[in-house]
C-alpha cells in the first residue's frame, strides 16, 4: 500500500480515497500498540529531529506551488465547485494541460 501512494505522490496524482482510508486506519491501529526499541534504528535525539525539521520546511517551501489570484467567470466557478472538494486543484491541472499543449493553448487565444 505504502508504494502505491508514494509512486501516485511522485506521478504528481491523488491518491484513490479508499487507499488514502486505509493508509489512515493503518496508522490508527499502529497507534494502539506500544512503542518498541529497534536497536537498527535508534531513537532521534532532540539536535537530529531539529534539522529534520529544518529540512522539511525547506522542502515544503520548494514544492509549494505560488498563490495566485484570477477572475474566472461565474458558471465556470459554479461547475468546478460542483466536482467538491480539491476543485482548485483540477482548475490548477486543467491549466497545466492547456499550457502544456500549445494546440489547445492556440484555439482560445
């Protein structure tokens, strides 16, 4: 399950939302059982979780994508809002689309 979602994250895709539920009822039933030492991989220590930390967010800052601000007309709004939720990011995909293909770029300019 774990490669499934992390190749669907790599290809830049959602993750189907019956894997996504699974992945969270996994996570809570790990949550149920104690911790236990793992001489392989020992604990973090509080200098090594900082710049883990550290670098995480500067990876978040990379892969952010920028904000923006358009005017969009009010029926195509309604018929996005109308696919629920994570609809900003099909505008977003549809617009990766067009500006990938000049051909299709080229027909509304």
């Amino acid at each position: 399950m774990k490669d499934t979602i992390e190749s669907m994250v790599r290809a830049g895709k959602k993750a189907p939302p019956e894997i996504i539920k699974e992945a969270r009822r996994v996570a809570r039933e790990a949550r149920k059982h104690p911790e236990s030492y793992d001489p392989e991989c020992p604990p973090s220590s509080p200098q090594a979780l900082a710049e883990f930390a550290a670098q995480a967010r500067e990876l978040r800052k990379r892969k952010a994508s920028p904000v923006v601000s358009i005017r969009v007309k009010p029926e195509a709004l309604e018929k996005y809002r109308a696919l629920g939720k994570g609809y900003t990011g099909t505008m977003g995909d549809v617009l990766n689309y067009v500006a990938d293909n000049p051909e299709i770029l080229a027909k509304v300019l």
